[in-house]
C-alpha cells in the first residue's frame, strides 16, 4: 500500500473516532465489488456506449426519460437487465461491515441513489434509509395522474420483461392495471421530471429531522461518500455540501468532515480527505 494511501485512511480513522454520528453517502460505485457495474464513468461498462444497429447510446441517454418516450423497448430492456444482475448478485460483504460499524455509533443515516435495494436487504434500518432516486423493486406509471391516485406496485419477475442479449430491446411492455399506460421503474433517471417521489417523502422527512437532531444535540457528524461518480445527478459532496441543487440538501451542521471512498474520480477540497481506493476494502480499512 502506498504510503501516502495509508496516511488517508489514517486521517479518516482519526475522523471516524472522533465523530458521534455518520451520514453514508453511495453511489454506483458502492455496488461495484457485488458485480454490479457503474455503467458510466472511467470504471463504467458503457464508456464509450452501446452500438444498436446504426446508433450509438451512452448511459445517459438510455437512462432518461427521453428514452423512456421515444424508445420504451430499448429502456426496458436495459432495466430488465439490471432488474436480474441485482437479484442474481448479492450485497457484499463491505455492507454487512458498515452495518456492524455505524450501529456502534451513536446514530446512523443511509443516503443513497443506489436502486438496488441492498442495504434493506443486508438489513439497514429503514428508518435510516433515503433512497434519493427510487428503487428497481417498485414500478410507476408513465402517466403522473395515475401514480397520483393509485400509488405504486411492487415489482415482480413476471411484470419484468423479457430482452434480447444482444440489443437489450424488450420482448414485450408492462401496462398499468388501472389506465392501461406503460409502466416503468420508480426511477428516477437523467431529465427525469416525472418521478414519482412521493413514496420516498417520509425517508427524506426523517434525514432532514436526524439533521436538526443532531444539531440540537450538539453532536458531531462524519460524511461518508462511497462510489459516487461526478455528474449532475450524483450524490457526490464537496466542500462540505452536496455538489448537485437537484436534490436540495440542507447544510450539514456540525460536520467534522468528509471522507470519501473512491478508487478513481479525485477532486480535491479542503473538507475531503480522498481515501482511493473501491467499497468492500476500502469499508474493511476504514473499520478495521
Ligand atoms: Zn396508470
């Protein structure tokens, strides 16, 4: 290990200890070590896009709400596919760590624009759990209205449709049971306005409570960002704030620091110590 690596995650350990709270912070990055690429960014699969035909798309074109109007096949076929990676993998075993590690703080928050469920899986307390853009494990509908009167539905293998390896075009569209509209993932994607955020309101409810708690009770909070990438749509911190308005995040009282776990994508600021390295190791040393 380089020397200057080690003095990082020396720095971090002194961070962790001296904080009574910790906000963790993920991105597709956090789910990389369970198999799970992060499809954008220097590590992502999709670098330099996927060839369809005479068409090349980048990840953020077939993630967004363009492409779930103007080629509904295409994005579904390419969710139906990261719908089976994330139930035929598992969560590795840096969550279980990071869950045993906060649980010895004095309290804990989970923020995460992971939609893979994993740390309701591994066992998180939901209390303490924000999934900023939704989950794989329910759907919306296409139409606002509807999602407005009828909620959501659980996702299950039979509505998840059958692709084509090779094109990730759907075999087939689910349809709402209500309006007879497609449905699609509760998501939320590039250019995404017509999210359904409505189920993840109480989540957010309680981060912004455990916030003025924490201030109230003048404890200390540590922020720890793991795996996430820098573009509009991330969780990524700097400075102390939230990089990205889109998510309207208040300040952060009382921060002691933040340490971030992330194998490539330095960015240097001052509150920031950098600590290169991926999620399941970098998790072993931080707590070790
Ligand atoms: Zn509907």
């Amino acid at each position: 290990m380089p020397k200057s690596l080690r003095k990082d995650i020396t720095t971090a350990k002194e961070l962790l200890d001296n904080a009574d709270t910790i906000l963790v912070i993920t991105g597709a990055g956090m789910s990389v070590d369970s198999g799970i690429p992060t499809y954008r960014g220097r590590s992502g699969l999709w670098e330099k896009g996927i060839q369809i035909g005479d068409k090349s798309y980048g990840y953020d074109d077939i993630s967004s709400l363009d492409m779930w109007k103007s080629n509904p096949k295409l994005a579904w076929g390419f969710k139906s596919h990261f719908y089976n990676l994330s139930n035929e993998r598992t969560p590795h075993e840096g969550y279980y760590n990071l869950l045993e590690n906060v649980n010895k703080k004095e309290d804990y928050f989970i923020c995460t624009s992971n939609v893979d469920g994993y740390f309701r899986k591994v066992g998180f307390d939901t209390s303490r759990l924000y999934e900023v853009h939704g989950t794989i494990d329910y759907l919306q509908c296409m139409d606002i209205n509807c999602n407005k009167v009828n909620g959501i539905v659980a996702t299950t293998p039979d509505i998840v449709p059958d692709y084509d390896d090779e094109t990730f075009i759907s075999k087939t569209l689910p349809s709402c049971k209500y309006c007879k509209k497609m449905l699609r993932p509760n998501i939320s994607v590039f250019g995404d306005f017509e999210f359904y955020g409505k189920p993840y309101e109480h989540q957010r409810r309680r981060l912004d409570e455990w916030l003025t708690n924490i201030k109230k009770n003048n404890q200390t909070l540590v922020i720890l960002e793991i795996g996430c990438g820098i573009n509009p749509h991330s969780l990524r911190m700097s400075d102390g704030k939230m990089m990205s308005g889109e998510w309207k995040m208040p300040v952060f009282d009382n921060n002691i620091g933040t340490i971030r776990l992330n194998p490539t994508d330095e960015q240097s600021d001052e509150k920031t110590i950098h600590v290169s390295m991926g999620a399941k190791n970098g998790i072993r040393s931080l707590f070790s």
